[in-house]
C-alpha cells in the first residue's frame, strides 16, 4: 500500500526532486508549492493532489493544515522543505520578520497543526536545514531580527531554529511514535537565492555554479530519510549531511534552549489564531 508523503516547497528545486523521486517508487505525493503554476505543473507530472499555500501569510497555512486533516487521515511522512533567504528586513502581515517566518514559523505551525495525525500514524517528520545554521545565532529577545540585522544571519538563525524545532519536536512526541531528523541539502542549483541580497544569490549565477549540486543530488537524503527505517537507519532528532550525522551550531544541543524555543514559537503561531465568537 502506498504511503502518503505531504511535500512542502516542491514546485522546484529539491522538493521538486524528491516528489518525482517518491511518486515513481509508488509513494502517494501531496504537493505543496507557493507558485500555484509551478505546483499545480509537478502534480500534473506526477498524477498528483496539490495545494498551493504562501508560508509569509500564516492563515494560509492554518488553512493547508485543515484541508490536510480532512482530506487524508493517514500521513505518512511530512517533509518541511519550504523556505529561502529573503530580499532584506521585511515583516510579513502576522508582523514576523519574513526570513524567520518562512523558514520556521510556517512549517513549526503546519506540523503542530497536524500532530494528531502525524503521532496516530507514527509519522516521519523531516526538516530541510542548512550548513548555514553555523552562523545563525538564535536570541529569543530578538526572533524578528530587529537588532544588527543581515540577510545571510537571519537565514542561518532560521536554519538553527529547524534543527532545535527537530530535536524538541522529537523529544516531545517521539513516545508517541513520531521520528523527526533535519538534513542539509548541500549547495544546489537552484534559484533559492535568486531574489535575495545575500551573496548566496553569486554562486548561483557565476562560474562557481558549475560545481553546485543538482535537484536530483541534494534530494537525495532527504529521500533516503523518507525511504529508511528511523531507530535502525538514522537517528531521530538529529542533524545529517549526505546520509550521516553532521555537527551543528552548539545552540543546536542546548536542550532548555529548545524547550523555550517551542513553547516561545507556540505563543506566537497562536497569538494570530482567528478569535471564536461566542
């Protein structure tokens, strides 16, 4: 029977990589993309169920979220891929800064939205990362970046926040049956940066992108964490890097530091929830 794998950012790049990758071994893919073109043309490829949704725009996602429960009962793996490093300091309408919203906020409040399912189906849980997580520095006085702000800072603070989001994600359900693991993709060739300020955006256009890796190969462990058995394969709540565990920033292993991101994160996905009329 096959599984159902819910896909975040899989209208390009490694997402897209993966879904294709998945959708042949006969998996069941639910595509997510922002670009509701780009999704809806990778879902045609596959055969597949799309959604699209603006992770800067948290209603939408609480509305993925509710579509998702409803329609599929059964997820199998949830893969958070979504995310990029942005133009510059932005705050998004629920009033983040877009860079931390995007890449953590949006998929933090996908996942607890969906923790009921996740934890009854003994889910997989995975976090697309980066190796720039090194020099990201998380300060839960400051999560909108509001003092000495840089682009390629917020973006590495954000890529910290989805390894601290995995491990307290792991410690707090994995008795529950949920397996959650962060990966770096590597460095691949896509139009990630493209719209940013970052120097990132160079490589990607530059003779430097002839040694960047393909969709194809920065998927690859993505898909090797979303086909292998958690416990026996990999590590839940861990960091990897082409198939191992990789080190991280040492805000990564703070484990009070996770515990207060979580509860912090939960505050503030939950200060924008629509109020109930009585």
């Amino acid at each position: 029977m096959p599984r159902t794998i819910v896909i975040t950012g899989a209208s390009d790049g490694i997402g897209a990589a993966a879904a294709r990758n998945l959708g042949k071994a006969g998996e069941r893919i639910v595509v997510v993309g922002r670009s509701p073109e780009k999704t809806a043309a990778i879902a045609a490829e596959l055969g597949a169920d799309y959604f699209a949704c603006d992770f800067a725009e948290l209603a939408q996602v609480r509305a993925l979220a509710a579509v998702l429960r409803e329609k599929y009962p059964r997820i199998d793996v949830l893969v958070n891929n979504a995310g990029g490093i942005m133009r510059g300091h932005e705050l998004t309408v629920d009033g983040h800064e877009r860079t931390f919203q995007v890449n953590h906020l949006a998929p933090f409040l996908l996942t607890t939205e969906l923790l009921d399912v996740l934890t009854a189906n003994h889910a997989t849980i995975i976090n697309t990362s980066s190796a720039a997580n090194g020099f990201g520095r998380l300060d839960l006085a400051d999560l909108n970046s509001e003092r000495n702000y840089s682009t390629n800072r917020a973006y590495g603070t954000a890529k910290l926040a989805n390894i601290l989001f995995t491990a307290e994600l792991q410690n707090r359900y994995g008795k529950d049956g949920i397996a959650a693991a962060a990966f770096h993709p590597g460095v691949v060739a896509t139009n990630f940066a493209a719209e940013s300020t970052s120097w990132f955006r160079h490589a990607y256009k530059s003779v430097l992108s002839r040694f960047l890796l393909s969709s194809e190969q920065g998927a690859d462990t993505l898909v090797w964490l979303a086909t292998s058995t958690p416990g026996r394969d990999w590590v839940p709540g861990a960091f990897y890097i082409k198939r191992a565990l990789a080190k991280a920033n040492s805000q990564a292993y703070d484990a009070e530091l996770a515990r207060k991101f979580w509860d912090r994160s939960l505050e503030l996905v939950r200060a924008g929830e629509p109020v109930e009329k009585p």
